[in-house]
C-alpha cells in the first residue's frame, strides 16, 4: 500500500469515527428533553 493510499484510509476512519460520535452524543437518551423543548415550544399555543 502506497503511502497516499495509507493516508486516505486513516482520514475516511478518522471521518467515520467522527460521525460515530456525533451520532451518539445526538441520540444519546440523557439529551432526549433538550432536543424536544424547541419543538414543544413551537408547538405550544402562547394565546
């Protein structure tokens, strides 16, 4: 394997890593009231 070849692989894991992160800090249950507020509050009638 090429040294570029090398490089490509390490970033596209470094990526997919990244996202896996991102992913479960997002879906994670202890931010489940958080992420629904706004749209509780979009949804509240304020007349």
């Amino acid at each position: 394997m090429s040294v570029s070849g090398l490089g490509y692989l390490i970033f596209t894991l470094l990526l997919a890593v990244v996202m896996g992160g991102i992913i479960a800090y997002y879906y994670n249950p202890k931010r489940k009231q958080k992420i629904e507020e706004p749209k509780r509050r979009m949804l509240d009638d304020e007349q």
